[in-house]
C-alpha cells in the first residue's frame, strides 16, 4: 500500500501521551493545572474525534463493501519495523469511528468526572490520559502489531488507577484478577494471530502484520489450508483468537474478573473500563477472529452463542440479586455486552449492525450509570441499596439521568439501548447469513429463535432491576439525620452527564446519525462469511 499521512488519527492518538507527560513534568502541588491540561486534551481529542465521525465517507464505505473490501479513512501509513513487516497504520472504518468518538465522549466526561480528586491528582491524570492512549490504539490501528501494542498499554495504566485510587476494601484483589485475565487472554489470542502471520508469509511471500495484507490471504484461501488433523488453520484457531480477545468483552465464562473491576476501579476509571475498555475485546475479536478467519467463525459462532446467551440472562439475574449499587451495573454490563457477542454470532447485516450500535450505546450508557454512582456514592459514603432513599430529592439531576440511561438499557423507543437490541433481536429471529443446517452443529433445528426468545428473558430481568434500584435509591423518603450534609453536583459534574445524556437520546431519536456508518463496516465482513 501507498504511503500515506493524513495525520488526525495520529494526533489524536498521540495527544493524551504528550498530555500525560506534560502534566507529570508539573510540580507535585500543581493539581489544578494538571486537571485543566487533561480536560483540554480530552476536549481537543472529543473535537478532533467528532471531526473523524462526521468527515466519515459512508458512500466510499459502502462502494469498497461492494467489492468486499474494508474501507479505511483518514489513513496513517508509513513504515515502522519494515524487518518484520510493520508499519504505523492507523484508519478508521464503519466500525471503529464511532468506537473513537465513545472513547473519547467517556474519556472526556472522566475527567470532568474526576475534578474532585486530590490525592495525587498529577499522576492520576497522567495514568488516565495514557489509559485513553492504548485504548484509542487499538480502535485506530490497522496492523496488528500495533493493535497488541497498544491493547497491552491500556491494561496497566487500568492496574495503577485501580490499586492506588480504587476501593480500598478490594483493589489489590481486583487489580490483579483484571489483569490476570486480560494478559492471559491476550496471550492466547497473540499467539494466534503469530500463527496468521507466519501461515501468510510462507504462502504469499509476504510477512506482515497489516489488516490488508493478512486480509487478501483470507480472500486467497490460505487460512483454509489443513492444519491439524486435516482441519483447516481458520478453524483450529478462531476459537482461540475470538475467545481469548472476548476475555476483555467479558464472555462467559471469563468474565467473573469484570464487576470485581468495576466495583474497585475510581469512578472515571469505571466509566472507561465499562464503557470502552470492554469494547476493545469485542472489536479486535470482531477484527482479527471474524474478518480474518471467517470459514472458522461460520463453524465456531453457532455454539459461542449459547455463551453469549449465558452472559445475557446470567448477569441479568445476578445484577438483580445485589445489595450494592456498583455491583449491579458491573452485572448490568456483563448481561449487556453479552448481546454484542450474540450480535456478531448471527453473521447478518442486520444483527451485526445491531451489535455495533451496542457498543456505543452501551459504551455511553454504561459510563453514565457509573457517573452517577460515584456521584452518590462520594456524598453518602455508601452504595448498600436498602440504605439509600430519597435521593432524587438532594440530586435531582443524577436521578434524572440515572434515569435515563436505565430506560436506554430496558430497551425503551426514542433512546439509544433500542435501537440497538431491535436489530439484534430481528438479526437473530431471521435466519442467519450463515445458516446453522450447515454448520453440522445442531442439524435442522431452528435454535437461533430459541435463542432470541430465552434472551428476552434478560430485558424482563434488567427492567426489574433498574425499577427496583431507582425505586429505592431515587425514590421515598429522604433520611436527614444519617445523610445531613448532601451537596450537591458541580457544574463539571453536570456537563458530564449533559454530554452523555445527549448521545443516548440523539442516536435513540435519529439512529441514521450512526446506523448507516456501522452498516458500511459490516458488510464487508458479512459479504466474506457468504451472505
């Protein structure tokens, strides 16, 4: 390919790193100005990042579809370790920009978010600005070694931000277990795409780490060679490189490192953990396991699935049954991100569409629900349920909002969380692009319905348990006497929830602001499984 250098995805990426060194540079006591060099960063990238989404070029998306091909805009190519065969390749397609806006909406309102910590702020800054780095890296590359690259870079800012500011009662435990998990998983998932790598060199001559190139020895049939035992290197190793990224996505039954994460994590660093950081599972297991193996995916997807249905109405019951508050969102996004999953596993337009409107949806619902815990939770020094009423009366904002993303994540009309779920639901209703008969799996019976119908179960579930916690939490009488000093939100605090209130509402109101781009994405991916 060319070499190109459009340089916006580049200075996005590089953005929050000079930042993070910029503040580090700052004297120990110099908190405020290291809050305002975060913000200005994050609010550069926002706009930078807004810029990227809407200068997207659908029609060329859609065109390059039509031929089978992934079309990445505003591309970054140059060569960086031409001995191995890799270079800076950074480009967004269908997908991945609005992956770049949640990240940087979420990164954002973080930082927003945290304006009230004081306990070594500087380097709290710092970690969460490099943490915003490694996850805008694997969202924007396009080789896959800086993909890795960078997927390792977000775990460890995530570690420090969880075992220095996080809940004291868990966050060792927490921290390790996250990480653990992740590196295991990534692990798992690299030597896969090592065996990619090498499997194309020898058959075209070509050693490369780049999406491209690894993409046309798909095409060539080089991944359908037999491997082991006569099975082909597509199917051997999907199951690896899917479930082992899905690890970050939470699919069961890896996923029990997540709630613990989230309950420990500071409140900014849950709202990226939650909202992006398990996206970026979801995404490389889409981009490396599905468009790179797809001969495996159509063989492996219809029993993943029923894992994907576990993770659905599994964390939507578990989230039901908790006492405290953040534990029932950690669950909440578990059962959630279960539904992304389940959307790629239909291997159709539709229902894929629908997956990668979940991740944004999700990404900004899910980043607002733990902004208003820890907004809750900084003033009444505890997240028991039964121990909290009347708070709509002290923080009737936070309510309001809460609100708000509790019906998007019910699946209500007019907000985000439906327009999301509908297309996955009918994705999985109508038969597949790749129908399960053939798959040699389950022969004849229709199980994808099935499916779609036990899964119902989970948006019965989530309604209960969202009415149930803003019932108890929001609602009723207010206790003066255990709560006498309740102040309320900044005005930091409320353009945060301002900003994600705004993009639930607006892709929930007018879907086609971000439906035909993730369609331009998932074509292609459908067009290679044969639908």
């Amino acid at each position: 390919m060319d070499r190109v250098f459009s340089g916006v995805l580049t200075g996005i990426l590089l953005l929050p790193v000079i930042g993070a060194v910029l503040i580090l540079l700052l004297k120990k006591e110099s908190k405020e100005q290291a809050r305002i060099i975060a913000a200005v960063i994050m609010g550069v990238c926002l706009l930078l990042s807004l810029g990227v989404f809407f200068g997207f070029d659908t029609d060329a998306a859609n065109a390059a579809a039509a031929n089978g091909q992934t079309y990445f805009a505003f591309e970054d190519n140059i060569p960086w370790i031409e001995s191995i065969g890799v270079s800076w390749h950074l480009g967004v397609d269908g997908i991945s920009a609005p992956m770049l806006l949640l990240t940087s909406i979420a990164g954002f309102a973080g930082v927003l978010i945290s304006w009230g910590i004081e306990d070594r702020t500087r380097e709290f800054m710092a970690f969460f600005l490099l943490l915003v780095a490694g996850v805008y890296g694997v969202f924007l590359a396009v080789d896959l070694f800086v993909l890795f690259f960078f997927y390792e870079l977000a775990i460890f800012p995530m570690y420090f931000l969880i075992v220095i500011w996080g809940w004291a009662q868990t966050r060792e435990y927490a921290a390790m277990k996250l990480t653990l998990y992740i590196l295991i998983g990534s692990i798992v998932a690299l030597v896969g795409v090592l065996v990619l790598y090498f499997k194309a060199g020898q058959a075209t001559g070509i050693y490369s780490f780049d999406f491209v190139d690894l993409q046309a020895a798909t095409k060539a049939g080089v991944f359908d060679t037999s491997f082991i035992g006569g099975a082909s290197v597509a199917k051997v190793w999907f199951p690896a490189i899917f479930i082992g990224f899905g690890v970050l996505a939470g699919v069961f039954p890896f996923h029990n490192w997540s709630p613990d994460g989230h309950v420990a994590a500071p409140t900014a660093v849950s709202m990226i953990h939650a909202g992006v950081l398990m996206k970026l599972g979801a995404f490389a297991a889409l981009r490396v396991g599905v468009e790179l193996l797809p001969e495996g995916a159509k063989v492996h997807l219809p029993w993943i699935i029923f894992l994907t249905l576990i993770n659905v109405v599994y964390g939507a019951f578990i989230a039901f049954r908790q006492r405290d508050f953040k534990y029932v969102i950690g669950f909440s996004s578990v059962s959630h991100m279960g539904l992304v999953s389940m959307g790629f596993a239909t291997m159709n337009v539709t229902g894929m569409t629908g997956a990668g409107l979940q991740m944004f949806s999700h990404g900004v619902m899910t980043a607002l629900f733990f902004a208003c815990v820890g907004m809750v939770y900084d003033r009444a020094h505890t997240r028991d349920i039964p121990s909290l009423s009347g708070f709509a009366q002290k923080l009737p904002l936070v309510a309001l909002a809460f609100m708000v993303g509790g019906f998007a994540s019910m699946g209500m009309p007019g907000l985000s969380g439906f327009i999301a779920e509908f297309p996955i639901f009918t994705g999985l209703w109508g038969r597949p692009a790749f129908t399960p008969d053939s798959s040699g799996w389950f022969g004849s019976f229709d199980y994808y319905g099935a499916i779609a119908i036990v899964a119902a179960l989970g948006i019965i579930v989530t309604a209960a348990y969202i009415l149930r916690v803003v019932g108890q939490v929001f609602f009723g009488p207010f206790d003066e006497e255990r709560y006498p000093h309740i102040t309320p939100i900044k005005v930091y605090d409320k353009i945060a929830l301002g900003l994600l209130v705004f993009w639930i509402i607006a892709i929930g109101v007018y879907p086609r602001l971000m439906q035909p781009m993730i369609e331009s994405g998932i074509k292609p991916i459908v067009s290679m499984l044969g639908g």
